[in-house]
C-alpha cells in the first residue's frame, strides 16, 4: 500500500467546494491535511465538511515538507 499524497487547499471557496475538494476526499490516494482561506469561516466550513485543519495563512502550507 502506498503513502498517501498529503494536501493543502488554499481558496475554500465556490470552485474548491464544487470541484477541488469533493475529488480530493473521494481520491483513496489523497488526503486532505488543510483548508486554507482569508476568511476563517470558509476554511473552517471546508475542514469540517471534508476534513483537515482550518488556517487562514497560506504560508503554513508552503512550508510544510509533506505537503
């Protein structure tokens, strides 16, 4: 079995909830580990509905090294 792909959304919005993030969570090969937005509802609303943690800054994606 093979790892995982680990990712970062950054923009929860219309076309990441109509398109993005449902693939992600149906991909057996993908993990969803943040939703990232400016307005913190949005990304929490994304976290919630398809999993992963809810940040507003995009930095904290950039630098992660598993992602």
């Amino acid at each position: 079995m093979s790892e995982k792909i680990k990712i970062g959304v950054i923009g929860c919005g219309r076309i990441a909830h109509a398109a993005h993030l449902p693939s992600y969570k149906n991909n057996s090969d993908a993990e969803i580990v943040y939703c990232c937005d400016l307005i913190k509802e949005k990304a929490e609303k994304a976290a919630k509905e398809y999993g992963g943690k809810a940040i507003t800054d995009y930095k904290i994606i950039l630098n992660d090294p598993e992602i």
